[in-house]
C-alpha cells in the first residue's frame, strides 16, 4: 500500500515536472545577445523576444517590453546558429540574410520607425534602413566571414521575397530612403509583375 501511495505521488511530481517545462518551453523568451545587435543598429534600447507559433517571415512586439520586437523562434534558432559560427553554403545564406533583415525591420519599426509590422510607409522605410544596417548587424550577430554577402543576399531575395517588408524602388544608394549608414548594397529590380497581383 505504502509503496503504491509513493508511486502515484512520484506520477504526480513527474506530470507536474513536465508540465511546467512544456508551459515554459510555450512561453515566448528574451534573446538578450540579439537585442545588442538591434539596439546596436537602431541606436535604441530594444528588446528581442523569440516566439514558438509565430510565422518566420512576421514580427511583431511582447506587451511586456515598451519597446521591443518579437520574432519566430525559427528565425532566432538561425541566428543563434550563426553566432555559434555556423558557415552556411551560399543556399543557406539567404534564410540567415532573410532572418537577419526581419530581425532589423521589426527593431527598426519598434524605434518608431513604422507601426510594428503592418505594411505601409514606415515599414518600407524600416526596411531599406534594414539593408543599409545589415553588413554591422551580421557583425555583431557572429557572421565575421560574409557579413558583406549576407547583406548583398538580402538586398537582391529576401527584401522582394517578403511582402510585409513592404519593398519599395525608393530604396537604392544616394536614393530618398538613404540614411548615409555608409556601404550598403543596390537592391535588385522588382521581380517582373511584382506587385500586380
């Protein structure tokens, strides 16, 4: 009797154990290194927020922080690969640059850029800033090698590839949304029958 009452109490315990891991596990966690680099490349204090459920190519902002972006926890898991210095093939390189350039556009609208992810103005502008941020950003992410590529790979994919970035042909050197951040790469042409439907 007594080794069945420990039995059920052990069961109990091992549920609660798991339980509790699964709800934190669930529960969205601050990545503290890349909040460095968006408050490094925005020049303000932002808050990162990794997020299980959130789609990879959204950002949005964790009610808890005044001023902070959230991300998909795919897209954290990538640049945290990068900064374990994982060296991507040159496939590879355009999710990290496109993980990077989300990252970038979601701290930039949190700065008050734009309106925290919603396609508009200031997320176009928020987006070309984040080009123009990306070859330091990489830097600071732990990508020493190719920061230059990983910026070149977003200009020319991942700025047309995801709609919410709001791309623009605005957005070129010397254009009206340069903000004079030094090198940045010349964003490819619009894909043909980009933005007709």
């Amino acid at each position: 009797m007594k080794s069945r009452f420990f039995a059920i109490i052990a069961l109990v315990a091992w549920g609660w154990l798991i339980g509790t891991n699964v709800a934190q596990a669930a529960e969205p966690s601050e990545n503290a290194r890349l909040g460095v680099v968006a408050t490094v490349a925005t020049g303000r204090t932002i808050k990162v927020v990794c997020e299980l459920g959130l789609h990879p190519n959204v950002w949005g902002w964790d009610s808890r922080f005044p001023r902070s972006v959230s991300i998909s926890a795919v897209r954290c898991r990538q640049l945290d690969a990068l900064a374990g210095g994982l060296r991507p093939q040159a496939k590879a390189k355009r999710d990290f640059a496109e993980a990077l350039g989300i990252l970038l556009t979601g701290a930039n609208n949190a700065s008050g850029l734009g309106n925290y992810g919603f396609a508009g103005e200031g997320t176009a502008i928020a987006s070309c800033k984040a080009i123009q941020q990306l070859e330091q950003a990489a830097k600071l992410t732990g990508a020493p090698h190719y920061p230059r590529a990983l910026a070149v790979s977003f200009a020319q994919y991942g700025y047309w590839d995801v709609p919410l970035l709001s791309p623009t042909t605005d957005c070129y050197p010397s254009g009206p949304m340069d903000f004079n951040l030094g090198w940045w790469p010349n964003p490819q042409p619009p894909p043909p029958g980009y933005g007709k439907g």
